[in-house]
C-alpha cells in the first residue's frame, strides 16, 4: 500500500529556513520520480521541485531555484526538501506526490511566513 507522510511544517520569519520531509512506504522512492507541489490560497497547485527517479537528479520551479533544494535518502525511503531563505509567497500547504499506478499524495504540511 503506497503512503506518504509529510512533515516539518510550520511557522518561519522571512529568510528563515525549513526542511520538510516525506516518508514513502509500500514503494522505494529510488524507483519512481517524487514531486513536491505547493498549494497557495486562491490558488491551484504549483510544482516545486521534481527528484528523478533513478540517479535523483533534482528539477526545481523558478520562483524556488537558488532557496530551495529537493533530496532523496534511498536508506530512509525519504525525500526532503530544503527551503531557504524563505518568502512571504513561500506560505502554503506543501505535498509530496508520486504515480504508481496512479497519482498518489500525502496529507499535506502547511508552511507560512510570517513576520
């Protein structure tokens, strides 16, 4: 059974800095693409960052490259993402997703940045 639990949500002052993390199970995150995606209010999800399956070779959005940096532990069967130097834009509900089969997406951990 595919699951993905995200963590490491929570409140940052602009320029702050944030690791989320995504636990994966009935799957090996090595084997399939991993994607994180943002929800803003008001508005649809946006991709952030894309972790390659096989060699994890990392893909970012342009409103995060250069802040944020997207990562695999094959050992844990765990992806992280790294954001710094955080934005008032950064605010949302980040998800972790995968497609095995099917398009598979964690609950969701909400970030703000907030002064």
């Amino acid at each position: 059974q595919v699951q993905l639990v995200e963590s490491g949500g929570g409140l940052v002052q602009p320029g702050g800095s944030l690791r989320l993390s995504c636990v994966a199970s009935g799957f090996a995150v090595s084997d399939y693409a991993m994607t994180w995606y943002r929800q803003v209010p008001g508005k649809g999800r946006e991709l952030v960052a894309l972790i390659s399956w096989g060699d994890g070779s990392t893909t970012h959005a342009g409103s995060v490259k250069g802040r944020f940096a997207a990562s695999r532990d094959n050992a844990k069967n765990t992806v992280y993402l790294q954001m710094n130097k955080r934005k008032f834009e950064d605010t949302g509900v980040y998800y972790c997703s995968v497609h095995v089969g099917r398009d598979y997406w964690g609950q969701g951990t909400q970030v703000t940045v907030s002064s």
